[in-house]
C-alpha cells in the first residue's frame, strides 16, 4: 500500500506492477478455466503481500521479485496449464522417542 | 562369624592358599588382588573435559522477514568431526533443525556446500575447523541473492555456463564412423587442470569484477570451462567459440585479480586459463 496509481511510482513499484501484468498476459494464453484460476490466484496473492509487506523491506520485495519472476517463465511455458499452492503449517509438537 | 570376617578381611588384602599340608612341603603363593568387594564400585568417568568453539552463522528467514542476522551456536569439537560442515550438520541435529544449507557428497567433489568460512569461499567439507577458541563465521557466497539462511540463488551462474555451449561441436562427422574422435595424449594433457572443474562457484563469487557485473561479466568458473572447449582438439568450433567470448564485457572484465585461484578448492587456476584465452584472442 504506497502512492496511489496518479502519483510517481518508483522504480520497485513498477517491477512489481510489470510482474503483475505478465502474470495477466501469461494467463490469457491458457485454456478459459484455468485462465480464471491463475488470475485469481496471482491477485489474491499480490494484494495480500501488498498489505502486509512493509513498504520499506526491500530485501523481501526483492525476494519475491526474484521467485515470482521464476514462477512466471515456468508459467509461460504452454506444458504448464495453472498454479496451485499447499500450505504446510509447522506443528511444534513432534512425536520424539517412540 | 569372627572367623569369616577375617577371611574376608583377608581377601581384600592379600590371599593367603590356606592348605592344610604341611607347610614345608608347599610353597604358599601370595598375590595381592583386589577382591569380590573391589570389583563392585564402580569406576568414576573420566574427567569430562570439552573443547567448545563458537560459530557465528548468517541467517535469514524468507518467511519472516527481517534483517539478515549471524547467530551463534556453541559446539564441543571433541563430539564433532573435523570440517566446518560436521559442524554445521552437528548443529543442525541438536541445536537448531531450521538451520538451512547444501550438502550432498560431503567429500569435495559435487560442489554443493559452496559458503564463505572466515572470509574465504570454501567448500564446507573440505575446510577443516580451525582450532582453538577463536570464532568461526560462516556465511553464504558473497554477492549472490539469497534464498535462504546459507542457500544462494545459482541460477544466473549455470546460465552463464551454458551461454558457452560446453559441448563438442563438430562441423565433420569422426574420421572413423561409428567409432570415437581420436586425441593424442599430448593434446589430453592440455585439458588437464580444466576438466576438473565442479561448478561450485566458489571461484565466481570471489572476483570483486564479478560482483559489480554479475550478469554481463561471464566469471572465471565460465571462462574456464570457455578455455577448456576452446582447447579440446576434437572441437571444431574454435573460432566461433573464441568470438562469442570476445566481448568488452564477457571476457574483458577480468583484470586478472587472481582471488579465483586462491579461492578454487580444487586447486585449479581459472584466472591462468583466462590468460590463455586472450592470448588466443590476440594471435587468432
């Protein structure tokens, strides 16, 4: 959450946004359904990171710059038809000794 | 009872072979063994002494996102074998299971755990603990993004080595059909020192021209496989290969600093292999 769309983005903001509209375009190349589904992923994901990313994090923006331009050129590949995350959650307990 | 007691007090001592013969036809044997009693203390542990070092190792949590930190683990050197990546697996066992780092042969031959130990790109399992109480400080490959903890984002590294196409290229079919490219020993020999090359990238991320061009400086581990092709005699492509190098920027930016060769644990000189490639460049 930064300037808004009328005032002077900077230089990581428009990565950001010029990752986003490849995502878009790459979706567009896909069968209809799937086209649906990565578009509804690829923005539910960006607007979460916007809001809860500090502006001033760079090393993270950065970070997900980098796996989110990886994540595309896998995209655009025409063998690959959607995405689909898991969400492993770290339980502390461990079964030890038995 | 008062007879027993003695016996026994007998027995801690000395034993006496209580015989009823005559005592000048028999020779009485004394040895002096600790008995029944002794046998059931039990014997106190050797004085546990440890010889612990500090590591210092650089971590970062892609998942939680905060500044880069070096955290400090303790180690008893004397429960851990001898190179920094005993340690680090010795660590990452006991201490701290998140701790996140490459390994795979643990004998210097894949190349995976490339990291800076005390300043130095090394593999992790060829450089040995340096002793005495003094910190060690482990961090990643300098210069390269980070994925997480010791773990560098390669990836524009293994492009840069197969932007030089490390394969024979032939534009005649093999004297022989059928059969293998002859070479002489002498021209084997020339590979030598470049064949043996594991891409760890300690090399690489060593040269301070690498760290300022990383995408358009092609690094030494590149150019020496870059020499290795242009050397190989079977290889009919040597013109070619000497001019896709030919670049201000891919071959130019060495200015033969020579860390590569200090740093390379395999003991290869990237930065002489270099030399030979623009020699090439000036007579061919």
């Amino acid at each position: 959450m930064g300037a808004s769309k009328g005032q002077k983005l900077s230089g990581m903001q428009k990565q950001v946004l010029s990752l986003y509209r490849g995502f878009l375009r790459a979706a567009r190349s896909k069968p209809a359904e799937d086209r649906r589904q990565i578009e509804s992923i690829v923005s539910a994901e960006f607007r979460q990171n916007s809001k809860q990313v500090d502006r001033k994090n760079f090393l993270y923006i950065e970070y997900l710059l980098r796996r989110g331009k990886k994540q595309l050129d896998q995209l655009k590949s025409p063998d690959t038809i959607g995405l689909s995350s898991v969400n492993v959650s770290s339980s502390k307990k461990q079964n030890a000794d038995t | 009872m008062a007879s027993s007691l003695i016996r026994r007090a007998m027995n801690v001592t000395c034993r006496v072979s209580l015989s009823t013969v005559a005592p000048a036809s028999r020779l009485v044997v004394v040895r002096p063994y600790a008995g029944e009693a002794e046998a059931q203390k039990v014997e106190p542990k050797a004085a546990a002494s440890t010889n612990m070092k500090t590591f210092q190792i650089y971590r970062w949590n892609p998942d939680n996102p905060a500044k880069p930190q070096l955290q400090d683990y303790k180690i008893d050197l004397k429960e851990c074998g001898p190179m920094v990546l005993d340690a680090l697996i010795k660590i990452k066992n006991e201490i701290d299971p998140s701790l996140t780092f490459r390994r795979s042969c643990r004998e210097g031959i894949c190349g995976s755990c490339a990291m800076n130990i005390n300043g130095c790109n090394g593999l992790a399992c060829l450089t040995k603990i340096e002793s005495g109480s003094s910190e060690t400080t482990i961090t990643p490959l300098p210069h390269m993004f980070v994925i997480k903890d010791l773990v560098v984002d390669m990836t524009n590294f293994y492009n840069q080595y197969k932007s030089i196409e490390p394969w024979l290229k032939r534009k005649n079919p093999p004297p022989t059909a059928g059969k293998e490219i002859p070479q002489s020993k002498k021209d084997r020999a020339k590979l030598d020192g470049m064949y043996e090359c594991i891409l760890c990238a300690c090399c690489s991320t060593s040269c301070p021209s690498y760290w300022w061009n990383p995408e358009s400086y092609l690094g030494p581990a590149a150019l020496l496989h870059a020499n290795r092709w242009i050397s190989d005699s079977r290889d009919e492509y040597t013109k070619e290969r000497l001019d896709a190098v030919n670049d201000e920027y891919k071959l130019y930016r060495c200015h033969t600093i020579l860390n590569c060769a200090r740093a390379c644990p395999k003991g290869l000189n990237p930065g002489k292999q270099i030399q030979h490639i623009k020699q090439l460049q000036l007579t061919g």
